[in-house]
C-alpha cells in the first residue's frame, strides 16, 4: 500500500540545544565523555559547617557524660531486697502517746461544734482486743464519751463486756466531750465502723478500724516506720490470728527476732504494730507458747494500763 504522505523530521541537527526556553537554569552534564575534567565544585557555608561542628561537640561531651555517669552507677552499692531496715528508723522521732499535741477538729474536721461519734459493731465470741486497749489509750488524751450496746441479733453478751468500758454513770453533758465512742455487740463476721453514719461507708477488719483510731493520736512517722507498721499490722491478723500454726510459728520467730533489737516491735515506743500483735497473741491463745523475747515483750505491754485493763476482760 503506498504512503499517504510524507513528514519533514521535526528535530533535525542542532535544533534541540538552539531552541532551549531561557527560563530552565542549565545543569551539568552527567554523561560527560570519559577523561573530561569534573565541574569545580561549590563552595560550603561557613555557617553551615560551624553548625555541623558544634553538634560534634555536643555529642562528644554527651558522650562523656554518659561514660562519667556509668562509672558512678557501678561505684554505687545498692541494698537488695534482704536489706535490714531496722536500723534505719532508730533516728525516726516519736511522740509519746500521752501528749496533748493533736487536734481531733483538725483530723476529723468541724461539724459546727457537734460531738464525733464512732460506732463500732463487733461480735462478742471473739471481741477486738486492740480496739479495746486503743479506746483506752484514747482515753488517756481526749475526753471520750464512751458506750456499750446489744444489738437484737445477739442473744447474750457476758458482764464483763459489757462493761468493757468500765462504769458510765457518772456522765456529763455530751457538749463537753471531744469524741463519742460506741460499742455494739452484734453478730458480725468482722467488726464494722462508721465514723460518719449518714455518708461513710463501713470500715471492716480489726486491723483496718484500728489504723483509723490510732490516727487520732496525730503520730507522724517516716515512709520506712509507717511501711513497718502496716506489715506488723497484717501480719498479725492474716497469719497470727487467721493463719495455720505453720504461719504462727513463723510470726513467733520472726516477732522474736525482732524484739530482740529492741523493746517494741518497732523502733523505741509503742505503735500500733504491739498493739495489735499482742492482742491476736492474746485471741489465739499463743501467749503462753511465745519464744523468750516474746514474753517479755508481752509483759511490757501488760505493765501498761490500757493493756492490763483489757487483760480482766479474759479472765
């Protein structure tokens, strides 16, 4: 079939670097000829590398750093999980339980002049013991207007709890005491507290209620003395009071290693880690099997009169 017509080459010799637009900026030639000197390279800011030494040298001294801090790492003992921090809270400062230094409106807040009221629901096979000793000691600081109740669920209640709290005969006007104080006997599993009857929530478990009331005391003690504290305090109820004789056997012999460091469970004076203890030691009936530092532990609390008071209760 012959050609239709013919076409004239549009890009004939020379035609492509003669009609180059004048706007395109020229670039150097990638596929120079072999043996073709390169193009003279561009000069570099100044600023650019002034820039780029200066962040070597940040990294360098980051670098010397991190070198410096290592070596310090490893010249640092740290104490493993074993560490005995006993001897640490021997220069932690305690208050005596006696002193008039706390102030229940600042711990329990102002209600407009009413009188605080604690009410304490506890079964009567199986009295708390510390809260007892706690009231007690209580009674040593404020003025407590205390009272003992039966609730309906509980059949009979024994003479002497009910006059756990001696005689209350001779009572005064309720706006000049600083704190109420009421005991019920009633048919609990645990023992319940409500400080606020309308808003709060009960507080359950000896221990739990007896954290609460010995608060009042206004103690402060450091992070290492008050961790101490709440492991006595559990302790003393999970495995002295509600754990098997294997766990007892452990508690003794862990009790009477530490009292043989010092007098109390913790540090130098009484805390509520003794308080409880001795009164689980005193429902569990161990009291007579304790090893020697045990024993004369127990009879330094029972030389106190909160505790003495509570031991008529048992007999």
């Amino acid at each position: 079939m012959p050609a239709m017509y013919k076409v004239r080459p549009l890009h004939s010799a020379g035609v492509l670097a003669e009609h180059l637009p004048s706007c395109m900026y020229p670039l150097p030639n990638l596929h120079r000829a072999p043996g073709t000197a390169a193009p003279p390279q561009e000069e570099v800011d100044p600023s650019l590398q002034a820039l780029e030494s200066r962040q070597e040298e940040i990294l360098k001294r980051l670098y010397e750093l991190k070198s410096a801090v290592d070596g310090l790492s490893k010249m640092i003992q740290t104490p493993d999980a074993d560490f005995d921090v006993t001897n640490i809270i021997q220069t932690d400062e305690f208050s005596p339980l006696t002193t008039n230094g706390a102030d229940l409106d600042l711990m329990l807040g102002k209600d407009y002049g009413a009188l605080k009221d604690v009410v304490i629901n506890a079964n009567p096979s199986l009295p708390p013991l510390s809260l007892l000793v706690i009231h007690s000691l209580l009674c040593e600081r404020y003025k407590i207007l205390s009272a003992v109740h039966t609730h309906s669920s509980v059949k009979s209640v024994p003479e002497n709890l009910l006059k756990c709290f001696g005689d209350q005969t001779k009572k005064q006007p309720r706006h000049e005491y600083q704190l109420g104080f009421t005991l019920i006997w009633k048919d609990v599993a645990k023992p319940q507290m409500k400080f606020s009857i309308q808003t709060m929530c009960p507080i359950e478990g000896e221990g739990n209620i007896a954290r609460f009331l010995f608060s009042l005391f206004g103690q402060k003690y450091n992070a290492v003395t008050s961790t101490l504290i709440d492991s006595w305090v559990d302790t003393a109820i999970f495995q002295l009071k509600e754990g098997s004789s294997k766990e007892r056997g452990a508690v003794l012999r862990s009790m009477n290693a530490a009292l043989g460091k010092s007098s109390w469970l913790v540090g130098n004076e009484l805390t509520l880690a003794d308080v409880v203890a001795w009164s689980a030691l005193q429902q569990t009936g161990s009291a007579n099997t304790a090893p020697a530092n045990v024993q004369k532990w127990m009879k330094s609390c029972e030389n106190l009169a909160p505790f003495s008071s509570v031991m008529k209760l048992l007999k």
